[in-house]
C-alpha cells in the first residue's frame, strides 16, 4: 500500500502542468498576451541615455528566471524529464527551438533600435505587416492546422490585421511629415537606417512562431514538447541571443560598467518588462497548446494595436493632422474586426 502511494506520488510529479483551457479562455489568453507584449516597450521610453543593450541584458537574465521559475514550480521534476525524453528522441527538436530563441532575440533586439530612431507608431506598423503573413505561413505549414477551423475566415481575419497595420501605417507617415524638421536630410536618412534595420530584423522574428510551431505540443502538433518545458528552453536561447546581441555591444563599446552602477529603477524596469514580455510569453504558449500556433500566433499580433495606443498617450502623435488620427482610429478598428474573425 505504501509503495502505491509512493508509486502515485511519482508519477503526478511527473506530470507537465496542463490546465485544460477552453477554447473562449485560449483566446483570452492570446490577446492578453498581445497586450503584455505591446506594453513593454514603454520602457525604452524611460531609459534616458542607459544603454539600451544593457537593458536588454537584465530583461532577458530576469525572464530566464522567472521562466525556469515557474517551471519547476508548476512541473517540477517533469520540466527536466520533458527536455530529456525529447533530447533521447528527436534531439533536433531541441536544437531548433534554442537555435529559434537565439534568432528572434537578435531580430527583437534590432526591432528597438528602429524603435529608438524613429518611435513607437512607426515601427510597429513596417514591423507587423513583414510578420503576420510570415508567422502566420510558418505557423499552417509547420504547426498545423486544427480540425474544423475555416480556413477563409482565418484567412479574411489575416487581411483585416493586414489592413490594419496599413492603416496606422498611414497615420504614421502622415504624422511624421507633419513633424518639425522631418523633411531634413538627416530625418530622411535616419528612416532609411531604420527601415533597413526592420528589414533584417523581419526577417529574423519568424523564428519564435517557427520554434512555437515545432516545437510545441498542441492540438494540431502533438510531437512537441510541454509548455514549460518548451518555453524554458526558449527563454535559454532567447538569454544566448541577448548575451550575443546585447553583450556583444556592450562589450564593444565598453559600456559594461553602466549596466552594474545602473539605478535600481532602471533595473527594475528591466524586471517587469521581462514579467510583461515572458509572462504573456508563457500565457500565450498556453493559449497556443490548445487553439495551435495558426490561430493564437495572428491573434497575438494585435499587440500592435497597444503599441499604437501607448505612442498615442506618450505625445508621438501630438501636433500631427486630423487625418492622422482617422486612419489610427481605421486602424484600431480593423485590429478589432481581425482579431474577432480569427476568434470566434
């Protein structure tokens, strides 16, 4: 009898944390999720002359730990069971989300510098519409497609978040020219920077739904790894790619000093950048497990909506002409109309 119990308390303890989500939840959770990871960006808006790269450092240390964290307090020792089974079976399931975690790191790390240069509302919009159909093409071919889902209204809901992102792509332009100063040779050159930066970057982002759609046990993939499991092995590789990425220009500009004599607040909103962008990370992936990578990935993309909102409220769109603020309200509501097409 005692062995019994001891025979069950095992094996629970080798179980992955799954909640069950229903479908209604799922969706909640991606564009929760989407909404985590619009907001965090606010915090480049608080850096003053800190270092973005040192930033970026502690986010992706602090969502290592937390990531891990929340592993082994949810699975315990199957977080480590998980990895090692898959490793045994098909280690290149494991190395692709590591080598995907690295890549978007990178591709997200270049994607603030756009940021830094010309701001939140126009970044987003050059940046979103080179990765919806990407991510979306990568998530139907590799991740699958769940029985029953109508593939046009997927397909319709793309186009609405497609013309979403041209719309607030239009009130982005639109506020720019209306900027002091904007027609300047140096404003011309410094977008030309940044849009060659979103070009790289955009092609280095669809590596998350890539490794999300391999990777990643769900309804229409189910070879791939637990949630937890999955996500701390992306949350190593995405640390990989910030120590590559940010420490490799730290180191180079000789800049390490600033981030260990940086004010605990900077370090603090480090901290809950990485709760916002890792948290909804992890959410998402839940959400994900359960609709699959083809719904909850366009879904997560209405995280562009939130960004727009915040340039909004931080004055990036102040003086800009009336016309500006109609088509960011087309923008918001073709956000909208998207997301419920993909969603319900």
């Amino acid at each position: 009898m005692c062995c019994q119990f001891l025979d069950f308390v095992y094996n629970q303890s080798m179980t992955n944390f799954d909640p069950q989500l229903s479908t209604s939840l799922a969706v909640f959770f991606s564009l929760f999720a989407a909404f985590c990871w619009g907001t965090w960006f606010i915090a480049l808006k608080h850096l003053g002359d800190y270092p973005v790269d040192a930033f970026y450092v502690t986010l992706f240390s602090a969502s290592l730990l937390l990531v891990w964290g929340v592993g082994y307090a949810f699975d315990g020792p199957a977080l480590l069971e998980d990895l090692r089974r898959m490793a045994a079976a098909e280690p290149i399931r494991i190395w692709v989300v590591l080598g995907c975690g690295v890549l978007y790191v990178i591709g997200l790390r270049l994607s603030l510098a756009a940021m830094q240069m010309i701001g939140l509302t126009l970044t987003q919009p050059i940046y979103a519409s080179a990765n919806v159909l990407a991510g979306t093409l990568i998530a139907a071919l590799v991740g699958g497609v769940p029985q029953g889902l109508s593939i046009p209204r997927l397909g319709l809901g793309v186009v609405f978040l497609l013309a979403a992102v041209a719309a607030t792509m239009a009130a982005g332009r639109l506020r720019a020219s209306s900027a002091a100063g904007d027609s300047s040779p140096a404003a011309r050159t410094t977008l030309w920077k940044a849009l060659w930066v979103l070009l790289v970057s955009a092609a280095l982002i669809p590596a998350y739904t890539l490794a999300i759609s391999y990777g990643l046990r769900s309804v229409s993939h189910p070879q791939g790894l637990a949630v937890l499991p999955f996500m701390a092995l992306l949350a190593s590789g995405a640390f990989i790619g910030a120590l590559l990425a940010g420490g490799g220009m730290l180191t180079r500009r000789k800049q390490w000093g600033r981030l260990y004599r940086a004010p605990m607040r900077l370090h603090l909103y480090a901290v809950l950048s990485a709760l916002a962008h890792y948290g909804g990370n992890i959410i998402h992936t839940f959400a994900t497990a359960r609709l699959s990578s083809v719904v909850s990935w366009p879904l997560g993309f209405t995280s562009g909506l939130w960004t727009q909102m915040w340039g909004l409220i931080y004055g990036e769109f102040r003086g800009a002409p009336r016309p500006a603020y109609l088509w960011l309200a087309a923008g918001v509501l073709l956000y909208a109309l998207g997301a419920w097409l993909i969603a319900f």
